[in-house]
C-alpha cells in the first residue's frame, strides 16, 4: 500500500513537469514570433533617410599670388611743433583741414622781438650810411684801410642782427612744410607752449605708401613696379591697385622676411595712415586644380574625409559613401584636394556630420550657401 502511495505521487509530479514544460514551450514559441515579426518589420521600415546638400567636384583656376597684411604710411608725416616758447595769438586752421605748403597755421605773441627788430634795423641803415661815407672817404685817401675795413665789419654785423631777429620772429609761425591734411588740434587761442610742444600732425594723403613683410623665398619674383592690389575691411569690397616702389636692402635675420614698400593712389583720401590691409601680389598665370566646399570636409586626426554620393541600383535613392582626402590650399570658401575625389564627382557639403557610411540621403542642394573663392563681408 505504501509503494501504490508513492507511485501515484511520482505520477502527480509527472505531469504537473510536463504541464509547465508544454506551458513554458508556448511562451517561447510566442516570444520567438514577436521578436521574428519585430525584426522582418525593422528591416521593412530602415533609419530614415539624412537631409544634406551636394554639389560636384569641379576644377577652378586660382591665382598664383602671395599675401601678406600691410599698414598704411604717409609719405610724408609729422607732428608740427614750435622751437621756441610763448603764447599763442592767432590760430588759422581747425582740425582735420587739407592744408598746402607755406600756409600759416598759428603764431606765437611776438612783440618784443618786432620792437627788437626795428632797433636792428635803425642800427643796420646807421651801419650802412656809415659805410658809404667810409668808401668815399677812402676812395679820397681820408681814411685807412683799417678804418674803412671797422666801417664794412660793422654794417655785416648790423645785417646779421636783423636776420636773427627776423629767424625768431619765424620761429614764432607754425608753418605748413608740405601739403596733406592735418590732424586733431593740440593747442588754444591764448594758451602758452613751451619749445617742442605737440601742436597737430600733418600728413600726405596722396599719393601713400603701405609696408608689409613678405618671406625671403618670394625675392625670386619681386621687383620695383610690380602690381599690388589692396583691399581694406573699412571699405569691403573696393580694391585699390598701385605698384611696388621699393624693397628692403636686407632681409631681416631673425625672422627671415623682407620689408617690402608699395605706393597706392589715394586721390579720395580714404586711407589714412596707421590703417592695416590686406595685400595681394600675383606671382604668376593661375593654375589649375580641383576644388570642394570647405563645409564638406570632415576633419579628424585619424585623417580628413569627405562623403560622397552614390546613386542606388535601380535610381531608388542615394546613399553616402566615405572617402578618405588629402587637402592642399584653402581659399575663401573653398579647399583644394589633392587626392582622393574624381572631377565631377558628386560630395556632400552640408550636414555630412551626421552621416555614416551607406547612409541613406534626402538630397535638399537648395539648403547651403552658394561658396564663394573671395566672400566679401557685408553690412548685416
């Protein structure tokens, strides 16, 4: 009786095993058509596809040419001042006035000298009489040699105290050594200056100069006359050409360059010196090269690449496809690639960032800026 118990005990447990087993069978049946149906169904739909724009490979003509930034100087500068001191009676010009040469600018109170002048002059014509009486005296055999000699000795001297006084009586006047225009006034009506105080600057305004330093290399080319052409960022977009007037003896030694010196037209005034621009010579015939969107270039230590666009079989889309490039010259908006991309082949320039290899593309080319070889700065 006691086997019978167990064996209907070992029977009880065979089936509550088998029960569970045939429960946890369907489970995983279920669990396994879920995960099949989810997988045939993620393989239908895909990641969706990456808005970019695109635009081709194509080959340009740049110059060859050298560059460097430059600062304006004037042809003739400097700051005017007085070499004597005193007070300032009249002032003739305001500040930033064109100016020519010889024009009076200021003057200083100079009345005693004035008062000295006329008792020089009294003295000098005194001087003179005396000398013409002495020469007929002595044409006559009156008087010596010796005394007539007294007579010429002491008129010179008489001239000489005129033109002293009359040098500093000049020296009273701020005078206009040059034409140009002058700067912000210094000085007031009444105000007293002491010698070799700053009164205004004055500076040539046409033609000008502008210096800049190139690197020793480029002396192969270099020569008086050459072309320069400048532009400034205080006026965008307007170049002004001149040619170079002069270059440096000697190349500097610690920095290998040399001082180069080119004279610009500057009939309007506009640049002014202290300014800095930027200098561009032409070496040679342009050359040519093939050129990307600088936007396209995806830049990394590892190497630089950039994707290109690859039609799918049956033209049922475009995926990307990376490439890696060697870069050469940049130039506005553009780069050069030396290696790595055919002519005409077609590249991402904008949104490449968030792509991966076979990628799929919505191509949206009107989405970037137009690149430019010389972007000009605009007011906003």
């Amino acid at each position: 009786m006691a086997k019978s118990k167990v064996t209907s005990s070992i029977q009880k447990t065979l089936v509550t095993v088998a029960i569970l087993a045939a429960i946890i069978g369907v489970i995983l049946f279920f669990f396994k058509m879920n995960i099949k149906a989810m997988d045939a169904a993620g393989a239908m739909m895909g990641p969706p596809p990456v808005a970019v724009a695109t635009a081709d490979v194509s080959e340009m003509k740049w110059p060859v040419e050298s560059a460097a930034i430059g600062t304006i100087t004037p042809v003739q500068g400097v700051t005017l001042s007085v070499e004597v001191s005193g007070t300032i009676t009249e002032l003739s010009f305001e500040s930033g006035q064109p100016v020519q040469k010889g024009d009076v600018l200021a003057k200083l109170d100079s009345r005693s000298e004035r008062a000295q002048l006329s008792a020089v002059e009294a003295a000098r014509d005194l001087a003179k009489l005396s000398l013409d009486r002495s020469k007929q005296l002595l044409e006559r055999q009156t008087i010596s040699q010796a005394e007539f000699d007294a007579a010429d000795a002491e008129y010179k001297q008489a001239l000489a105290n005129v033109e002293n006084i009359k040098s500093s009586i000049d020296k009273k006047e701020i005078v206009a050594p040059f034409d140009g225009r002058l700067g912000i006034r210094r000085i007031n009506l009444g105000q007293y200056l002491n010698a070799g105080e700053a009164v205004v600057s004055l500076q040539s305004i046409d033609p000008i100069y502008v210096s800049f330093y190139l690197p020793q290399k480029e002396l192969a080319y270099l020569k008086v006359g050459l072309p320069v052409e400048t532009i400034s960022d205080a006026f965008p977009g307007q170049q002004i050409i001149g040619k170079i007037s002069a270059l440096a003896a000697e190349v500097d030694a610690s920095s290998r360059m040399i001082e180069v010196q080119a004279t610009l037209p500057n009939p309007n005034g506009l640049l002014a010196a202290g300014m800095f621009v930027n200098v561009r010579i032409e070496q040679a015939d342009p050359r040519s090269l093939q050129a990307v969107p600088a936007s396209s270039v995806l830049y990394a230590s590892y190497g630089n690449s950039i994707y290109t666009v690859i039609p799918v079989e049956g033209g049922q889309g475009y995926t990307a496809s990376q490439k890696f490039v060697k870069l050469g010259e940049r130039r506005g908006d553009f780069v050069e690639v030396l290696e790595g991309l055919e002519l005409d082949e077609r590249i991402v320039t904008d949104g490449a960032f968030k792509l991966y290899p076979g990628a799929t593309l919505l191509l949206q080319d009107d989405r970037a800026p137009v690149a430019q070889l010389n972007p000009v700065l605009t007011d906003s």
